[in-house]
C-alpha cells in the first residue's frame, strides 16, 4: 500500500515533509490529479474542500470518482453550516482566507451526481474555545463493478 499526499500549497508540502519525512508529498490539485483512472483505493480529503467555492465542488467529486478504484472509498471533514467564513487577521497577520461551510446533505447529493455513493455521516458539536462551527464527516464509496 502506498501512501501520499497532494497539496497546491508549497509551504503545506514543506511543512509535510518535515512532519512525515517518509511519505511522499506532490503538488497538485483536486480537480486535476496527476493520476490514472482507478487508481486510488482511498482518498481522505480532511478540511480541504472548505477552500473550494461551490461552483468548483462537483468538479473536485468528479475527478474523485475518476481515480478511485471500483468499491475505493472518500472521506471527507469540513466545517457544517449555509455561509462562508471570510478571515481577515489570524495569528496577529493579515490574511484573506475564506473557508466554505457546507450542509452535509448538500455534499452528499453532490457526491452522489458525481457517481459516489454515501455510506457514513457524522456531525459534531464545534470543540468550544477552538472551534467556531459544528464539524461534518462524510464516508463515501465507488460502486464495485460487481454492485
């Protein structure tokens, strides 16, 4: 089994290569995976999509389902909610950062356009002092040729 990472953040890879020095990390994108179709038995995409814009979703569960094996699963964290959250200053910087919430049933049709079937949900309360919003879960999996 061989795992990896994708990031389109340069500094996120390095951090990653210094945190995990034995896994491999690449640059890329969601919607454009360097990789061959089927090929993926599992992707775990944890708070990544919240950086996508809505329009840009079904495109990123699209080229899912085209690199996950048949019976390959997705696992999906984000923030739960209806609006995004724009950031202006963290850690004492300015910043312009916009994380999209989503309704849980929302991503779970959307995974479902895109031919992945959810399996799972899970939704928690947000940690308090950490967390500004509940948090979603989402188990999905690639119909099996034989389904």
């Amino acid at each position: 089994m061989s795992v990896f990472g994708v990031d389109l953040s340069t500094r996120m890879l390095e951090q990653a290569r210094r945190s995990h020095p034995g896994l491999r990390f690449v640059e890329g994108s969601m919607t454009e995976l360097d990789l061959a179709d089927g090929e993926l038995g599992g992707i775990v995409a944890w708070y990544s999509i919240i950086h996508v814009p809505p329009e840009g979703l079904p495109a990123v569960f699209e080229e899912f389902h085209r690199v996950l094996a048949p019976g390959g699963h997705v696992l999906l964290a984000f923030q739960e909610g209806e609006e995004p959250l724009h950031l202006t200053e963290a850690f004492g910087r300015s910043i312009s950062l916009v994380f999209h919430r989503r309704s849980p049933r929302t991503v779970g049709e959307l995974l479902g356009q895109a031919g992945l079937e959810p399996v799972a949900r899970q939704t928690r309360a947000p940690v308090e002092g950490v967390e500004r919003t509940p948090q979603a879960f989402l188990l999905a999996r690639k119909p099996a040729e034989s389904d």
